[in-house]
C-alpha cells in the first residue's frame, strides 16, 4: 500500500466560503450524480445555500428528490435537515431546452423562429455530440451570474471519457465556426469585394454540389440556419470561453470520481494531467464503490486453504463456502488496492478520499446523507 496519501477533506472545502463552484468529473459510471447530490445535501446541512445542476439522475434518486420534470430550473429540495439556514436546490439539465434559451435571449424573435423551425438547428440541439457538455457548462455560466447560490456543485454528462467534458464544448465551437460554415456564408459576407472572388466561384462549386447531394430545399434550410446562427455565433465562443475562465477561478473545485477499477483509474489519472495542463483547480480524487472485508486479518490464501481441507475431507460445506466467499472479497479488495496505488504512485500529492461500496443503490435523501457522511470521513 501507498503510504503518506494526502487525505481529501470534503468538509473543509464545501464549508469554505471562498468554494463556489465543484464540478464531479469522471467516466461513466462511477458515481459522479451520487457524489454531486451527496455533496449539495451535506453543504445545505451544513449552513450554505446550494444548487446541484445533475445531468442523468437515475430515475429513483432523481423521483425521491422530487426532481421529476425537467423543467430546466432549479427546484426546491424538501427534507434538508441542519441546523443552519442552508438550502439545497437541483435541477436536471434540459439540453435542448438550454439551447433554444441561448437562441431566444441572442436573436431578434423572427430570427430566433428561423433558427428554432429549422430542421438542421433540431438535429444539433437534441443530438450533436458534445452538445450535452456545452450546455451544462452553459448552465453553469447562467446559475453563476444569477448569483442566487452561494455554491454550485455540477454533476458532468455522462460521457464514456472525462474528458470529454472539457474537450466538447471545444469542438462544438470549432464546428460552429468551422470551414464549412464559413463556406457557407461567404456569399452574404463577402459583399462585392474582389478578394472574395474566388472564394465565392469555390462556393458556386460546392453549392452545386451539394444542391445534387441534399436537394435545394434542403441546402437552402441549411444555408439559412447557418446564416442565422451566426449571428448568435460571437456569443457562443465568448460565453464558452467565459465559462472556461470560471473553471480556472480559484472559488471552483474539481474532484475526479473513480471507482477503483483499472479503466476508471486511467481515466482519473488522464484528467488529474488535463486539468493540471488547464490550469484547473483539482481538489482530489473520489474513490467511490471500495471493497472492504470486515474480516481482514484472515487472508485471502489461508481462507482458501482451510477450505479445500473441508472440502477434502467431505465436511463442513456451508463453513467453507463461507470461506471461499471471503477469499473472492479479499482477492477483489486486493486487487482494488493495487489499481489505487497506481495512481498514487504516479500522483503522490492528490488528495484521495475513498467510499465504501454500499449494499444497495443510494436512491433517497438518506442514501445521500449516509454517502455525505462516508465522503467526510476519511
Ligand atoms: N458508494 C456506492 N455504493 C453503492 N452504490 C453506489 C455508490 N455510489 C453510487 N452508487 C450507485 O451506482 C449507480 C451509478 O451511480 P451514478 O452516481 O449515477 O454514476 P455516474 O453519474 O457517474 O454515472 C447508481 O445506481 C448509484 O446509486
Ligand atoms: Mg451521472
């Protein structure tokens, strides 16, 4: 075992005034919506006014904390305890909804209807790939410069990759204001100036092209949508970067969530680099869903030894199933233990807080208080 880890305390950063924002990165999975909510419910309880922005609650925990519209705003949580006068607040995300917003609030309301009604804006806003991830960090932006919560704790999509989370938004700007957009609209821009001449044959070219290929209704929707967005576009790339900005403010927390499997502890050491690389504040790593036998003095080898003498011998069969049952739980623990010493060994200084794995779901208020308690408590 890895000695001298730095011990992740939770309660010391959700109890700091000066913590505003701390977002749950990790690959799917892995308990990041469980330790976001946990994290909300235990802040409130402990005297500060938070909103958890979640983005795929599973459908029990998001139904017990009466989250079951998406309506896109942040509700009310009821059943908050504590003694202070904190609140607990969640919402789940709406992507489309997000996106129809940015649109009304940047378009004049006939420009806005043009992009809303066409067919190429529907199929970006409810299934572009990285969409998801703009739009929580979008939201993000918005909860902050409402200034209504003292402490924002963001749940991230469910992306098979972490990173994907910092990298989407990226990728969707660079497609909003890629080659083909600006071929697109070079036309209306480049007025009748020479230089864009050639650019205006290329257009011709490509544009006939595409006429064969789509159709010319098609085309045209395409041409308008693209001509509309872009009006929109200049808001799109400040307010993504506005928003990266706010990650690398010193009031924002990342924590990585892992479980302590080989694949999910790659992807945490890949992000703890990334967000070292940005500049990103990484207040520690979440193992969440360990193994612990209560009855470890006896080992794995010795459990599976004194099995196969029972066994051997014809006698006791429910003693030694019993003890092949703890053989397998110090094996898998063992093992977990090796997959987080990797890490630490090769991130010695991040913190580390670790949860058990609990036998059931956590799908209540007291699930999320219980989880609250184990993530303080290291
Ligand atoms: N420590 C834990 N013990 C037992 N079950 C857990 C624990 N943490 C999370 N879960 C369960 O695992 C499932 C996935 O958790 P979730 O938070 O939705 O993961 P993610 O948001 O990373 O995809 C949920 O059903 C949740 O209740
Ligand atoms: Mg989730």
């Amino acid at each position: 075992m890895v000695k001298n880890v730095p011990v992740l305390d939770l309660d010391a950063i959700i109890d700091d005034p000066g913590t505003r924002i701390i977002v749950c990165c990790g690959s799917g999975g892995v308990g990041k919506t469980t330790t976001a909510a946990a994290l909300g419910l235990r802040a409130a309880e402990r005297g500060r006014c938070a909103v958890v922005l979640t983005v795929d609650p599973a459908r029990r925990l998001a139904q017990s904390m009466g989250l079951s519209e998406l309506d896109n705003t942040p509700r009310p949580i009821a059943g908050v305890g504590g003694e202070g006068n904190g609140k607990l607040y969640a919402m789940m995300l709406d992507m489309k909804r997000t996106f129809d917003e940015i649109i009304e609030a940047h378009a004049d309301p006939e420009r806005a209807r043009q992009i809303l009604t066409n067919p190429f804006y529907q199929s970006l806003s409810s299934s572009f790939s990285g969409t998801q991830e703009y739009m929580a960090m979008e939201k993000l932006g918005q909860l902050r410069r409402s200034g209504e919560w003292d402490l924002i704790i963001v749940d991230t999509p469910p992306s098979r990759s972490a990173l994907d989370f910092l990298d989407a938004p990226e990728r969707l700007g660079r497609f909003l204001d890629g080659r083909f957009i600006r071929m697109l609209t070079a036309p209306a821009k480049a007025g009748g100036r020479s230089a864009f001449k050639l650019l205006n044959a290329g257009f011709g070219l490509v544009a006939g092209a595409l006429t064969k290929l789509l159709g010319a209704q098609v085309l045209k929707d395409l041409q308008m949508f693209v001509s509309a967005l872009d009006a929109v576009f200049g808001g799109f790339r400040a307010r993504a970067e506005q928003t990266y900005k706010l990650l690398q403010a010193p009031g924002t927390a990342f924590l990585v969530v892992a479980a302590p499997e080989r694949d999910a502890m790659r992807e945490a050491s890949y992000f703890v680099e990334r967000l070292a690389e940005e500049r990103m504040p990484l207040a520690g790593v979440v193992i969440n869903r360990v193994h612990r036998s209560p009855a470890a003095v006896l080992s794995a080898a010795r459990s599976t030894a004194a099995a196969e003498d029972l066994e051997s011998r014809g006698e006791h069969e429910l003693t030694s199933a019993v003890l092949r049952l703890h053989a397998d739980r110090m094996q898998l623990a063992a093992r977990e233990q090796r997959e987080q010493d990797h890490f630490t060994s090769a991130h010695p200084t991040v913190p580390v807080a670790r949860v058990p794995a609990m036998p059931e779901d956590v799908h209540d208020l007291d699930g999320l208080r219980e989880v609250g308690t184990l993530l303080a408590a290291q």
